[in-house]
C-alpha cells in the first residue's frame, strides 16, 4: 500500500517536470528561429565590412606601434560603439504577414505613429486624403515593405530640404520618394518615402507597371526618416498617435 501510494504521488510530478521542458525547449526552438530570422540589409554590406576592415586595421597598428595600450582600448571601445550601433541600423528581420491580405493596409515601416488626419493632397489626388505617418529614429530597422497588394503605377523621386522628419512641413519640403500603388479593387495609395535631418540616402525598389505584395521590400531609408501613407476617405484607421509600428507586422488601416 505504501509503495502504491509513492507511486502516485511521485507520477504526475514527472509529467509535470516533462511538460516545462518541452515548454522551455518549445521557447528555445522559437528564438533560435527569430535570431536566425535576422538578416544584414544588403544596403549596409559594403558600409560594414570596410569599416570593419578599417576597425582591424587601426587596431592593430595601436597594439603593436604604442606600447601604452590606453589608445588602443579607447578606439576599440568608441569607434567599437559606433559600428555596433551601425549593425544595428542595417539589421533586416524576415517577416511575413500572417492573415488575409485583402483591404488591408500594413505598416510599411517600424518606427511610431506621428500623424493620423485627413489632409489635401495636392500633387496627384487634388482631394483629401487619410494620411498616416510613421517616423522611423536611427534604433528602428530602416527597411521599408509594400503597405498594400497590387500593382506600381509609378515611382517619382523628388530633392528637397532636410527637416527634421517629424514636422509637418517635411512630408512636401524634404526629399522624398513618391509610389503610387493601385490595389486590386482599384484604389491608389500613394506612400512617400521622406529623408530626415540625418538621412541623405532614399532607397527605392519599386519599378512602374511591376506587381507587388505585403511582405515584399519597397526600399530603404539611410538614417532618421519618414514613411507617409496616403488613402482613401473613408478608409478605417487602426493605430493610435504614438502607437510603436512593426513593418510588415501591424495593420495600421483597412479600406473600405
């Protein structure tokens, strides 16, 4: 009886104990695909292997030609820093939207929301619009995807100033790349790819007459910058100001 009743005590502690190390093997499984997941954008590519190079190469001669190691210890820990954060800024995650893609509209960007509002636009519509904005600081990933399915119309690119990209003024005065995209219901979205203060680089992958999809790249934005999207009065707005955006991730409208 005595052993009968060790027995059924001590069993379903071990399926326990089995359960949270599936549980703890099932999260170690997930990160290891979101860390294999994140790529380098080939935008950055030259950027970091020949500063990385340059990096190896200054060390190396401040080992070996000055005998006191605090020049060597101070580059490495600077300029160190400053590289680290530039691979940082060129990390590009692969991501796929998971859901129905119809009528809807996805964050072409990470970054926060910093304008929700009906506007005129005035360049290719000449009526109000639904304009939402996502500023992207030098922390956020700096590639930009396709908000919509359908098909390019065309690709404008437009110099201009660089004011700080959060102000009103820099969606029409700075630097910026106009695409326009027609659904296939037959809406046009228009998204604008704004340089910032620090951004002196647009990027843009769109080609006219091309078809594109969610979950494909548009471009990529070097330093500080801003990503409009213009749509259609009456269109459902999903995203609150200052709301944190993940490209390719949020819905941050639906049309209707």
């Amino acid at each position: 009886m005595n052993d009968l009743g060790f027995k059924n005590y001590f069993v379903p502690l071990q399926v326990e104990e089995k359960q949270s190390v599936l549980l703890l093997m099932g999260e170690r499984i997930q990160k290891i695909k979101r860390l294999k997941q994140i790529r380098i954008h080939r935008e950055g590519t030259n950027e970091l292997t020949i500063s990385m190079l340059l990096l190896i190469g200054i060390g190396s001669m401040l080992w070996y030609l000055i005998d006191n190691p605090i020049p060597f210890w101070v580059f490495i820990i600077l300029f160190g820093t400053i590289w680290v954060l530039a691979l940082n800024f060129y990390r590009c995650p692969i991501r796929y939207f998971n859901g129905d893609t119809e009528k809807i509209v996805v964050a072409p960007a990470d970054g926060k929301i910093v304008v929700i509002e009906e506007v005129e636009e005035h360049e290719y519509f000449h009526d109000q619009r639904l304009m939402i904005s996502i500023f992207m600081s030098p922390l956020n990933v700096h590639a930009n995807w396709f908000p919509v399915d359908g098909k390019i119309k065309f690709v404008h690119h437009q110099n201009g100033n660089y004011h700080k990209a959060w102000l009103p003024k820099a969606s029409e005065e700075n630097e910026h790349a106009d695409i326009m995209i027609t659904t296939p219901d037959g809406e046009d979205i228009l998204v604008r790819q704004i340089a910032g203060a620090m951004a002196r680089r647009i990027v843009t992958y769109a080609k006219e007459g091309e078809e594109c999809y969610i979950d494909e790249h548009l471009g990529f934005i070097k330093l500080g910058s801003r990503v409009d999207v213009y749509l259609p009065l009456g269109s459902k707005p999903c995203v609150i100001m200052d709301q944190p955006t993940t490209g390719d991730q949020t819905v941050i409208a639906k049309l209707k």
